[in-house]
C-alpha cells in the first residue's frame, strides 16, 4: 500500500509538468500565429497610411497648381514626403501614355470637322506596386493588382450639360527624385494659355455654338478607368473603355442651332425632352418657288423624312388636283417593331399655295394644332396599326391610345409631338429634303424655323484652353 501511494504521487507530479509544458507550447503556438497574421496586417496598415500621406501631398499640390494655371499665383511650391519612394516629372518626351484627344465631327459635312491632340504629361509617385500621380488637373491612385485605378481629386473637366470648359494641364520639365526624406515640387506658369476652341484663326469651324453633330474625347492614361468612373458620376456624361489602348472615351451629342434660318436640304435636330407633354415649339417650313418654274409650288412629290436606327418618319408634300394646295401624308415606321408595322396620316385639309408660278409661296407648319390628320394605314394582316402610342419604351411612346381607321382626332401637331419624341430618343437626328425630279423650291428664299425643349446634355458651348506649366522637383 505504501508503494503504490508513492507511485500514485509521483504520477501526479508528472502530470503538472507535462500540463505546464502544454500551455507553454500553446502559449508560443499563438504567438507565433498572431505574428505570422498581424506582421503583414500592420506592414499593410502602414503602407496604407503612408499612401494617404502622399494622396494628401499630392491634393495639396493639386490645389497650388490651379492657382499657377489660372493665374492667381505665378510659382507655387509644395513639400512632398518621399518615404523611400520616388517622385518623376514626365513631360510628354517621356510619357506619350498620358494625353487627351477632341474629336469634333460633323457626320453630314466631313470636311469641316476638327480633331486636336494635346499631351497631358504627369507628376507620378511611386513606391513597390503603388502609384499616385498628378494628371488632367487631377489627382489618380493606382495599386498594381487591386483592379483599378480610382480618383483622389477631379480633374478640369467642367460640363454642365450645355457648356464643356475644359483647360488642358500640359506639363513641361523633366526631373526626379528619391529616398526617404522630403522634397519640394515647384509648378510656375507665364499665364499665358493657348487657346484651341473657339479660334476661328486656327479653323473657320472652330465658333461657339457648336455646329458639329458629336464631340468625342478620348483620354489616354495609365488611370483611364478612373477617369472613365469620374465621367460616369457627373449627371449628364458616360463614358466607355478601351482597354487596349489605355483610353476612356467621352461622347456627347451637339445641341443644333434653332430659330429661323435659311432652309437647306439638311435639317438637324436634337434630342428633345421626352419628360415634356409638347417639347417641340415651332417646326414650319415658309416655302418660297424656285424662279425658273412656270409651276410654281406645286411639287409631284416632296418628302422629309428622317431616320434613327430603326426608325422612320417621312412628311409627304404634294400638289392636289386644281392645284394651289398642298396635300399632306404623315408615314412612321420602326423595323424593330416589324417590318410590316407602318402608321400612316393623310390630311383632313390642306396647305394654301399663295401667288402665281414663280412667285408662289405657302407656309407649311407641323406643329399646326387645327390641322387635322385622318388615319388611314396600310391593310397589311398581322401588323398592329398604333404600336407605337402605348407605354414608354423603345419602340413606343405616350400617350397610350388605341387608334381605330379613320380616326380623325389627331391634329398635325399631336403627331410631329409624339414622332419625334420616339425618333430622337437615341439622339440628334437629321432630316433630308427630297423634292423629286424638278424641285419647285427656292432655298435661298425659303425659310425654315425650329424651336424645341432641348434634352439636358447636349453641348452647345465649348471652350478649350491649354495651359503650359513647367514642374521642377527641388532637392
């Protein structure tokens, strides 16, 4: 009995050690996982502090820099941390990565369209994978891996759905600088912009307001998809990638000119603003006759019609028997409907023909609400002859009505209403003038007048500057 309590006490003196050695394992165990976790954590903690540290200089500098370019300060200097990075300017000898070029088209007069191409250069912060950068008046932050570029400050693009304001920050200079301490960056400018659009001494078709059908921006940068975000986050720009070649791509429709002009056979018009019960105010035609015709105004056949994507809508003019008089037939088709789905108006009435061959004249006016318009559709089986006038979609628009044959409630301006609604819903649309073989009118002489409520969105003013600095890093 004696031995085996002995044997018992000594079993348990064993069991405390091995306990002790356990939780002493358990204990280095731990800590050895706590540091292989936390180590990368708090590295990753501090790389992300230093980069909001440069972020912030770069804000800084960013701010000083408008000041230089707009004139308020002839130098500006800004201390800049390095943290064992480096600092490089890039002028557009070193980086023909960063750029920015306006394209102005005019898709029914090629000739007269204009492109300009302007290096934006950069002030580029590097360290390990991580980039921040001044470019375009900006500030951009780029992290190699992490799916993209993002913003830290806008740069100067300022479009308020009317007017783009846009000076292109060009740096010149060439210089650099590392380690582990602070330098100074110093941006000075002469105040003394280039002045690209309007200039009619560069182009006769560089005035405001802007004649051109589209202006493309394409901005060529290692943060492109940045500043592709920032265009998506203003209210009336969207833009697209390239990813390619490295480029964000801007478009924005021109607002055309309205009022009264000289009538040509190319009418353009905007996107006009559905959310509007009647956007379009005044769309008349004051149709003077062409010298040389003893038939005076009294065309066989003259259309204007106007196409977008799938969709057609074609006015008819044409003389009626007797003469002095012109009848009207109003024809709206969208493919996409069906081919075999056509809406056709003929008038009630008909347009006066004023004077005597030569000196005829006759105003025709599609806005016209005591011009009624009789229905009156092909008989083609299958198609539904009102598709257009239901809910708001695609290929429809309000109001939502079932139109029976014959029906004569609809007045000439309910359907220019609705038409070019429908036609102008995927934007500027341009109407040609087709008067058949002997065209009886004289387009110096007539006059066309338009007026509408225009979509917010479309520029109509455009002012590009460029602006020089000249960036010196300073040890």
């Amino acid at each position: 009995m004696e031995k085996n309590c002995k044997i018992h006490e000594c079993n348990c003196g064993a069991s405390a050690v091995i306990g002790v050695l356990l939780m002493f394992a358990l204990t280095i165990v731990s800590i050895s996982a706590m540091l292989v976790y936390s180590v990368p954590m708090i590295s990753d903690l501090q790389d992300s502090a230093q980069a909001q540290k440069i972020e912030q200089g770069f804000t800084i500098l960013d701010s000083r820099t408008s000041k230089v370019a707009l004139g308020e300060s002839p130098l500006q200097t800004t201390s800049v941390s390095l943290m064992g990075g480096s600092i490089n300017v890039n002028d557009d000898t070193v980086d023909d990565k960063s750029s920015i070029r306006l394209v102005i088209t005019n898709l029914t007069n090629p000739g007269s369209s204009e492109e300009f191409n302007c290096s934006f250069g950069t002030i580029e912060y590097t360290k390990d994978n991580r980039k921040i950068a001044y470019e375009g008046g900006g500030v951009w932050s780029k992290y190699e891996g992490s799916g993209g570029a993002v913003m830290i400050s806008p740069p100067e693009f300022h479009y308020n759905g009317e007017t783009l304001t846009l000076p292109i920050m060009s740096i010149t200079g060439r210089s650099s600088s590392s380690g582990k301490g602070d330098t100074s960056i110093a941006v000075s400018s002469d105040n003394r912009p280039s002045i690209l659009f309007p200039n009619t001494s560069i182009s006769s078709s560089r005035t405001n307001p802007v004649t051109s059908d589209k202006v493309y921006i394409y901005i060529k940068s290692q943060y492109y998809d940045a500043w592709a975000d920032y265009a998506d986050t203003m209210i009336y720009t969207t833009a697209t990638l390239d990813h390619e070649n490295t480029t964000a791509i801007i478009e924005l429709d021109v607002m055309p000119p309205m009022g009264t002009s000289t009538l040509t056979n190319m009418i353009k018009v905007g996107v006009v603003n559905t959310s509007s019960p009647l956007p379009i105010y005044n769309f008349s035609f004051d149709l003077e006759a062409e010298n040389s015709n003893n038939n005076g105004l009294n065309p066989a056949k003259y259309e204007i019609g106007a196409t977008s994507g799938t969709k057609t809508l074609t006015y008819s003019l044409a003389k009626k028997s007797g003469a002095n008089q012109l009848e009207v037939h109003v024809t709206y088709k969208d493919t996409a409907a069906g081919t075999e789905y056509i809406e056709e108006w003929e008038g009630v009435t008909t347009y006066p023909v004023s004077g005597s061959k030569a000196d005829q004249y006759a105003t025709v006016d599609f806005l016209d609400p005591a011009f009624m318009m009789i229905y009156d559709p092909p008989g083609t089986d299958g198609a539904s002859p009102d598709f257009s006038w239901n809910t708001s979609s695609p290929i429809s628009e309000l109001p939502d009505v079932e139109i029976y044959i014959t029906n004569a409630s609809f007045s000439m301006n309910d359907l220019t209403q609705h038409y070019l609604k429908l036609l102008t819903k995927d934007g500027a649309i341009t109407f040609d003038i087709d008067g058949g073989k002997q065209d009886p009118v004289d387009y110096e002489e007539s006059t066309i007048t338009i007026n509408y409520d225009g979509r917010p969105g479309a520029i109509t003013y455009l002012h590009v500057t460029r602006n020089y600095l000249d960036v010196a890093i300073i040890n």
